[in-house]
C-alpha cells in the first residue's frame, strides 16, 4: 500500500492542495497527518476542515505544537509565530479548536510509530537536528520506523544493531529501503513552510509493502499563498520566507 505522509500543512491551503493531488495521481491509499495544521499560513479555517474532512475518510492524525497552543496559552512560541496563533484562535470555531485540542500526540501503527516532534517526550517539542537527539528518539521507541516532522527539514537516521548511527539529507524522488536490520527515524520536510532552501511543498510516499520510503516535492503558487498571509495582516516573514524556502 502507498501511504501519503504530510507534516507542518501551517494554514497553505496552496501547498497542501498541491501535495494531496500530487500524492494522489501517484496512487496514495492513505493519509498520514504528523501535526501543526495552523499557524503562520492565511488559511486555519480551510486548513483544518479539510483535514478533518480527511479522518472521516480514514486518514489519521496527531497534534503538533501549533495545534497545541490554539487551547493552551501557555504553549511557547516565538513572539511572531504567536501573533498568528492569537489571530487564527479568532478565525476558528469552536469545534475546530476541540478538533485540535483533542488530537493524540503519537499513534502507532504495527511497527510504525507518528509523532510530531519526536518520541522520547512528545509533548516537549524538541527538534531532532542532531544524531544524538535521533538516537535519544529511537531509543525511545520499538517502532521500526518512527515518522515526524517539526524542523520544516527532509532528515532521515538510522541505527544498527550495534547502535551504530546513519543520518543524510534524503533526495526528492528517490525510493530508499528501510532495511529490516536497522531502525529508522524519518524527519519530514514541510508541506506548508520548507525551510531547507526549496520552496516547493515536500512530504513523503511509504510503500508499506517493499518498505521503501519516498521523499517527494510540490511546487505550488507561492505567491497565492504568500498574498493570503498578506491579506490578513500576518507578520511579512511568513510570506517572504515561503519563497526562498527559509
């Protein structure tokens, strides 16, 4: 089965349109959703009836750190990223912000493990940029493959038996097996705010069946979505950046 895995959509209604036909015409059967559905994107509202619309059809879901701070205050953030935060709480309503409140942090799925963030302390949001920190979140799991997203950065890491650590910077397009003597921690690029240098929506294809792992790219119009941040007054960053992929 090829199953379509989405992590940081952030309110780009574009990207995300962009990435589920793109998932689709290549044959998705099911859709994965790693969290931060809202947040710095001009879309909440379209963003998060869509993914509901999603689990009613047999998607599954888990809460990111955005999501989280919708109903909880103390939830911390940047100073701009909470500016969107407080606007976007105006935006939804009241059973979209129950939808997200109440949205599990990991799910696991045979020897399959999705969470946000990572695995060892979900809900502490911490952002797996080194190899120590994936091994913290291997380690944590008996997941053979563990899936997230939350640093907006392709990544995938492995370890062996011996605990012998893997990382590389996986490229678009190229099917790379989860061999069955390794255990693996695949970071997802983000569909709504890459910041690995390439505008283009990224997120990735698992074929459960040959255990091969995909990362793929959207382009999308950029600036659709950048003119809809500007439309509602939200910091200029969150639009330049969507265009240089920072």
């Amino acid at each position: 089965m090829l199953i379509a895995i989405f992590a940081d959509i952030h309110a780009n209604r574009q990207a995300f349109e962009a990435c589920l036909a793109q998932a689709r015409d290549q044959g998705a059967r099911r859709i994965i959703l790693l969290g931060d559905y809202v947040g710095y994107g001009g879309d909440p509202e379209w963003t998060v009836d869509t993914v509901m619309d999603l689990i009613d059809n047999g998607a599954v879901a888990v809460q990111g750190n955005h999501d989280s701070a919708i109903g909880n205050p103390r939830e911390e953030l940047n100073p701009e990223a909470q500016i969107a935060i407080e606007w976007t709480r105006g935006m939804l309503g009241a059973s979209q912000r129950k939808f997200l409140a109440g949205l599990p942090l990991t799910l696991n799925d045979g020897d399959r493990l999705y969470v946000h963030a990572e695995a060892s302390s979900p809900k502490s949001w911490i952002y797996v940029m080194s190899t120590s920190k994936a091994a913290h979140s291997i380690a944590a799991t008996s997941a053979h493959v563990t899936f997230c997203g939350h640093i907006h950065r392709p990544a995938l890491y492995s370890t062996s038996a011996t605990a012998k650590m893997t990382a590389f910077t996986p490229a678009g397009g190229v099917a790379i097996p989860l061999l069955p003597g390794r255990r693996w921690l695949a970071v997802l690029g983000a569909v709504g705010q890459p910041r690995d240098g390439n505008p283009a929506a990224s997120y990735a294809m698992l074929d459960s069946e040959r255990q091969q792992l995909t990362y793929c790219r959207a382009p999308y119009d950029v600036e659709q979505a950048a003119a809809q941040i500007r439309k509602n007054h939200l910091p200029p960053w969150f639009a330049h950046r969507l265009f240089v992929g920072q």
